[in-house]
C-alpha cells in the first residue's frame, strides 16, 4: 500500500490530508494561506508541512504515491494555472513547481472540479462514471465528470456553471461584472437577494421582515413554518434552479448530479422543491437524472486532489 | 492500409462512404431508408450494400477494418440505442446487430454527435481535442468532443443542447413538447417564426411582407440588403444564438466551437453577428474560443461515423 498527500488550497486556509491509495482518510490539518507578495510563500509553506508529517510521524519518502493539488482557479491538463486572483498568482506551472518543492510527483486540478471528483471517488458520486457536481455556496461552483475524469476544458475553466447566463433581463450587475448568471439567483448570497427584492416589491406580511439580516438559512426557516413569502421566495429560486439544472443535465446526459455547499444543508426539501422544475424542462432522454446531497463536507477537495494522484500515478 | 465504411443513417435515406483509415474518402452513394414493419429492413439494407460494394470492386474482406454508423437517437457507449423515433427503432443494440449481419466490427454514435466527430477528423475541427458543434438546421443539433472523443453520456443524449432553455417566457409549445428551447428561435424555421412575430407585431415596413412564404434565406438576403425589420428579427436571433453558445462555452471551456446546418450557410455574417453577444455574456477565461463554419457538409456524419470505427479499431 502507498500512501499520499490531498491539498485544498482556498483563499484563507490550505487544508492538507493524508490518505493510503484505497481513499481512507488517515489524517487532516490545516495551514494559512499566506497571499502576500503574489502567494509566493504559499508553495513553501505547503512543501515545509508535508515534509514535516513525514519526519513527524516517520514516514518513508518511498511510501509516497505523490501529491494532488486543487487551486481556486483555472488549471489546464498539463498543470498550468492562469491567475489565480485570490492568491495573486500568475501563470504557472503548479505542479512542476510543488514536484521540484517536494521532489514527489504532483498533479493539480481546479478547486471545484477537484471537489467534483473527491465526491465521485469516495462520496455521494460513488459509483458513477458520470456526474455533475454543484456547490451553491457564497457562490455557485461546478464539476464536471465524464468517464471517471475531470472535464477542465482547454484552458481549465470547464465547470465554471455557476456563471452561465439565466436571465438576460436582470438589471443588477453581478460582482463578476456579468448580470444574470446562475450564481446571482442559486447561491445563498442569490436567494437572500431574491429575498430583499420580492419584500421591497410587496406588502405580504412575513417573519421575515423582523430580521435585522436576512439569511439564506432564515428564509428556509421560515418557508418550513409556513410563511407564504419565504415560500414565494423559494419558489422563484427552485423554478431558476431547476431550469439550470435541467440545461447541463440535457447538454450532458449524467447519470447523477450531486448538490453541495452551504444551500445544501437545507436538504432533500431543496431538491424536492426544484425537481419538478427540472422535470419541466430536461430533454425527455435525461429525465432519470439522480440527485444526490454531497456527503464529504469539506474534505470533498482533499479527496478530489489525493485522487489526481492516484489517477495519475498508481 | 485497411479501409472501412462510415454510414450516416438518416430518417429518409442512409448516405454510405468507403474510407482509408488515414480518413481519404473514397466513395459514396446513398440508399432509401425503409421505416416500414418497425425499420426492420434497415440494417439488412445497409450489409447488402456494403456487401454488394465489396464484389464489385473485389475487396478482400480482410483488408476491412470495420464499419462505423451515426443514427438519429440516442446511443450509449456500449452501442445501445433508445428508441430511434423517425426509423421505428425500440430498444436493442445496432453494433452487435450490424456486426452479425456484415461479419465486421462496428461502432455506433448519435449522429449529430458522430457529425461533430467528422469536423473534429476532417473538418473545420482538425487539430482541436475538445470542441463543440452546432448545427443549425431545420432543428438545432450538437455535438460535444472532449479530448477528441465523443461526450455520448449516460443514457446517450448527451449533446442534445438545441433542447435547452434559452426562454421561460415562451408562450408558443414547440415539437419537442418543451417551451423557449434553443431550437424554436435559433434553427432555419426559429429564424421564420422570429420573423413573422416581428412583422406581426410592428408595422415597420420590409420587403419581407412582399413574400408569399418567409425563409430563413429571404431574411438574411433582406438583411443584406439593408432591410431594417429583417435586420431587427436577425438581431433578435444573434442576442439568442450568442447568450446560448456563451453557455455552453463557459459550461465546457472548448478550443473551438464549429457551426454547421443550412443556416450557416449565411456565412461569416452570422458570425460577426452573434459575437458581440457570445462576448458580453461567456466567462471571462473562455473568451478566446475559436468560431469556424462547418467544412465537410453533408459527409460529416459518414466521416464521424468511421472515426468511430478507426478509434475503436485501428
């Protein structure tokens, strides 16, 4: 049995776990992400704590398979990152520089797809070759698996469907200088946005309105008590939710799509609320589509990146 | 050198052509596609003719690599179709079928899907490994290639991105059954149907109110000729076509996006048109995908279809 290291490199923290090849999770910590001077310390800091869990638990370097790597932003197939704005990196080739760092072999992946491809591997996606991850967090990130293999596009920016356009109408623009894009509406920052605006546009008494900060989570809260704004509210995210869903799940044909991030935490009444929707407008074809709940939290990219590796190396 | 037959199996008639595995079109010729008892007489057809080639031209079975056939419907990896509507097809699988019929080894794919494969071998795609087709005919056909094989997904509709939905407004039911799909507004008959709502609904005048029948070419040639309606109904038609390839180039992040179908056959017009759109909605770090029309016409699908066989094969 080889063994290997699962690095999750986010904006505040990286979070490292050690794994055996067959994907049990033996161990898990976490470093700061140190972003001045153009992240360059970031790579450092990473090689310096692996090199220290091995002399710390008296590992063997001959034991290591090699290193994975997700990064939040693009990653081509070769290992190139372009910009990674939250870390102020340029362009790079990631792995070659943690491969000369460690002298173990290292492939990296984008953040999300990685996530994506953590879940396949040891989480709700087990089993299927197939299957499209979304995360409706502060954002709306997604992976994309075909054949057991991260689709990263040509220039590591597949996946990104969290930006595609879903309503040319919107007026607001996103902070992603778009106007109308999933992320906008699906994401929990979207539903405490369609929240504000469908109060400001009428007079229907709700709980709702006594909060000094509206939340995502709130308005679940008050959708399941039976307020009839949050539920009004919900329903205008569902019908958008689902619409989206139904576009990948018609232009990709999974078998499974596997719902992540803090919106999840709602639960299966999410996906029963956006599945008639989905139903409506998904190619008769790819109506058998199974969702999932995203069951690793968030060791989904440790796993995803450690399976690069063993994809890449066993 | 071995040589193989592709054949684009079609609800009216089934284009046959006799390759060399380094992708020469030899030969080509047609026969009727008969849909009568279920379609039970169509792959009998096609291995006479195959057959019926073979000895008139004294071809050694041996020199055979095998056969590759696009059909209209679903197809899933292992080679089984679902329900091939327009030929009475139900549920069975076509390779081993033909196999048995021919002796030779065949690999079967959806033909729009296998059509993206021929522009990916031979056509405007040469040289791309991950890229989309459209096709914008009667319908609105596509084809995703990723790492220069076909996307087919799980049940084999994968691709079928003309059943998106670019418009929940839609009032009008389309074929399909669905509303605001892509094909009701960006295929041949879209483009009439965009038309005759705008002269409907405006009294602009155009020279297209002249015309006892609108076709999608009447439309482009008014526009051309400085017609402001048919160049207000184009411009409905390019913010649609561009809002949809943004899409899915942010979903897939290709090299190149090939568009082919009688619609394209307005040329490079079209795509000065829809770019600005495709540009104003696509994430950021794809917005360097390659626009090209379509090169190989109506042999796509037959070129696709033994590409098939040369990668399963060769």
């Amino acid at each position: 049995m080889k063994y290997g290291f699962g690095v999750d490199l986010g904006g505040t923290t990286v979070k490292l776990a050690y794994f055996d090849t067959e994907g049990t999770l033996l161990d898990k910590w976490e470093i700061p992400t140190v972003t001045e001077r153009g992240g360059e310390q970031i790579l450092p800091d990473i090689a310096r704590s692996i090199e220290n869990y091995l002399s710390a638990h008296r590992i063997a370097k001959e034991d290591i398979l090699g290193i994975g790597i997700g990064v939040p932003g693009p990653v081509d197939r070769k290992g190139n990152v372009n910009r990674c704005v939250n870390l102020g990196w340029g362009i790079f080739n990631v792995e070659n520089a943690l491969s000369k760092l460690t002298g173990f072999p290292v492939k990296a992946g984008n953040d999300a797809n990685v996530a994506a491809l953590g879940e396949c591997w040891k989480g709700s996606g087990q089993g299927y070759t197939d299957m499209i991850m979304v995360t409706l967090g502060t954002g709306v990130g997604g992976g994309i698996i075909i054949g057991g293999n991260i689709v990263c596009g040509a220039r590591g920016s597949a996946g990104e469907i969290g930006n595609m356009i879903i309503n040319r109408e919107e007026t607001q623009v996103h902070t992603s200088g778009n106007r109308g894009c999933v992320e906008q509406y699906c994401s929990a920052t979207g539903v405490v946005r369609l929240a504000k605006r469908y109060l400001a546009a009428s007079d229907t008494p709700s709980a709702l309105r006594q909060q000094d900060t509206i939340t995502c989570k709130a308005v679940f809260d008050a959708a399941a008590a039976g307020d009839g704004a949050a539920n009004a509210i919900l329903e205008q995210f569902y019908a958008l939710l689902g619409e989206f869903l139904a576009n990948i799940c018609t232009a990709f044909d999974p078998e499974a799509v596997i719902i992540g991030g803090g919106v999840s935490k709602a639960g299966c009444v999410m996906i029963d609320g956006f599945y008639p929707h989905f139903l409506k407008h998904v190619f008769h074809a790819s109506k058998d589509v199974s969702f999932k709940l995203a069951a690793l939290g968030n060791d989904a990219g440790a796993y995803g990146a450690f399976y690069l590796a063993v994809q890449a190396f066993c």
